[in-house]
C-alpha cells in the first residue's frame, strides 16, 4: 500500500484566508502572523503538493488554477475540522439566533443548510425572517438580528470583498427571465415583473435600463421574489433574477414555462448579484456557530 501524505491542516486555513482577505498582508493581521511566515506557509503548501496555488507578480493577489481546484477541497477539510471539534468539544451549544435574509436566498440556499445545522445542535432555536434588502438592513441596524445576509449588486464580472467584520459568501450573475426571446424586443415600452421596492432585484432591473435609456413599465408586482415566475410564464412581462434562482442545472433554461434570455433577445446585460453575512456585535456562541457552519458550507460553492 502507497504511503499515504497528510497536509497541515494550518497550511490550508492560511490559504483559504488569503483567498478570502485577497492580501498576504490582512492575512497575517488575522492569524496574529509577520507577513514572512505567511509567505512562508504558502511556500511550504505548495512544496507539499507540487502545485502554484497563487500566481507570481500579481496584484491583488489572484489565485492560480491548482489552487483553484485546491480551494475547493481546502475549505471542505476545514469546515469538516470545524464541524468535529464544534460536535467533540461543544455539544450543548444552545440559544436563540435571528437571522434576516432575503426569500430567494433563503429558499434557494440557506432553508436546507439552516435544517442540517438544528439537526446537529438541536438545543439552537432559529428564528429566519425574509424581507427586502433595505427592511432588513434597517432591522439589523436596530438590533433586531443577530446575522443578516445582506444582498448587493455589482458590474459583471467584479468580485468584492466584505467590508468590515462581514464575510462575502456568495457570488453570481443576474440573468433575465422571460416567455420567449422576443419578450426584450419589439416593445416601446418593456414590460416588467418585479418583486417589491427596496428588493436588489426590483433595483437591479431598473438601474440597469435607465442606464440604457430603455423605457419600461411595471406590469406584476409580487411580494416575493418566488412568485415572478408563474408571472413571467403567464406573459405579463420579463423579470431579473439571480441566476441560481432560474437554472435549471446546465445554465440555459428556466422551469415554469419561462427562459434565460440571452444577448439575442435585445436586453442590457445585468450586474452580478453577491451576498454577504453580517454578524451583530456581541453575537453569542450559538449565532457564531450558525454564521461559521453557512460560510463553510457556501463560500467557494458559488459561481467565481
């Protein structure tokens, strides 16, 4: 039987830290390092595994192919680190967590990892709420969270980083959803199906044509972003939406009857749509607890 190498499980956590800070620097203020042994740390992994996990020269620092594909892996021994001494050492974690998100976040990601993570403490009582971005932003700001997982849009292709103690953990196009291709085309004024004002979707759509000097109007208004859909089905018009949301697995299609439409269909291209998590301060262990075993499930799972 082959030897079998084992990797210091510190090596990764830097790595990963360094992906997520995108600084040597941040990095080492983090894990309580001079910048020399992070550096260090890198060397060692990649000597380890014979791969360049960053590419030389490059500033901000960008991650190379082999550790992208190491990435992957790095924070899934992580989280299953995490998850271990969290069971071993923890068990009676216990308490109330508020958590305000967004309904298609919640529904496309968070609901099924939010199940998992009671399983495993159950003695944590979750309280989610789904709203639009600006009541929940408001919200957190009045105490009335203890996480948020706040959504916001950017120029396609533009990765940001979370500002302060928030932590960026998800990342994707928005697309437009629609009948047919022709429902872009054609139309003095566009029709459009949009979740309630202060939604990053209802923003994103109007933004992004105004910026275009396309003329519209609002045809479906639903208090969820899960019921533009059966609108958008139906012909009452098109509607933005993040990908995730539309997908239906090999990213060109949308079920219900409605379609992704492409360039060809005349429509400005959207921003993409990015999701951070934002603890309160003072958060106790079970919040903490809740916020760490999301990150660890999501981040990296996201399309980057």
């Amino acid at each position: 039987m082959p030897l079998r190498r084992n990797i210091d499980i510190d090596l990764l956590r830097t790595f990963v830290s360094i992906v997520e800070t995108g600084s040597f620097t941040r990095t080492a203020e983090r894990m309580l390092r001079t910048q020399s042994a992070v550096s260090l740390q890198v060397k060692r992994l990649e000597e380890a595994l014979g791969i360049t996990v960053f590419e030389r020269g490059s500033k901000p620092v960008r991650i190379s192919p082999d550790g992208e594909l190491l990435l992957v892996h790095a924070r899934r021994v992580l989280a299953a680190n995490d998850a271990m001494l969290a069971h071993l050492l923890e068990p009676e974690v216990r308490g109330n967590v508020r958590i305000g998100v967004g309904d298609h976040f919640s529904a496309q990601h968070l609901n099924g990892l939010a199940a998992r993570f009671v399983r495993a403490y159950p003695q944590v009582s979750l309280r989610i709420v789904c709203d639009v971005e600006t009541s929940l932003a408001a919200k957190f700001k009045a105490g009335d969270f203890d996480l948020m997982f706040a959504q916001s849009t950017f120029a396609p292709g533009r990765k940001p980083s979370a500002d302060g103690d928030a932590n960026r953990i998800w990342h994707e196009p928005m697309v437009w959803i629609g009948r047919d291709q022709r429902d872009g085309n054609g139309k003095s004024s566009l029709p459009l199906v949009v979740p309630p004002d202060g939604s990053t979707e209802r923003d994103a759509a109007i933004s992004t044509l105004d910026g275009h000097n396309r003329v519209w109007h609002v045809s479906y208004s639903s208090t969820s972003t899960l019921g533009l859909q059966p609108a958008v089905a139906a012909g009452l018009g098109v509607a933005a939406l993040p990908r995730s949301a539309v997908d239906n697995g090999n990213g060109h299609g949308a079920p219900g009857g409605t379609r992704v439409l492409g360039s060809e269909s005349g429509l400005p291209l959207l921003p993409d749509f990015d999701v951070t998590l934002h603890r309160a301060d003072g958060t106790g262990v079970a919040a903490q607890r809740f916020g760490d075993f999301i990150t660890a499930a999501l981040v990296g799972n996201d399309d980057n």
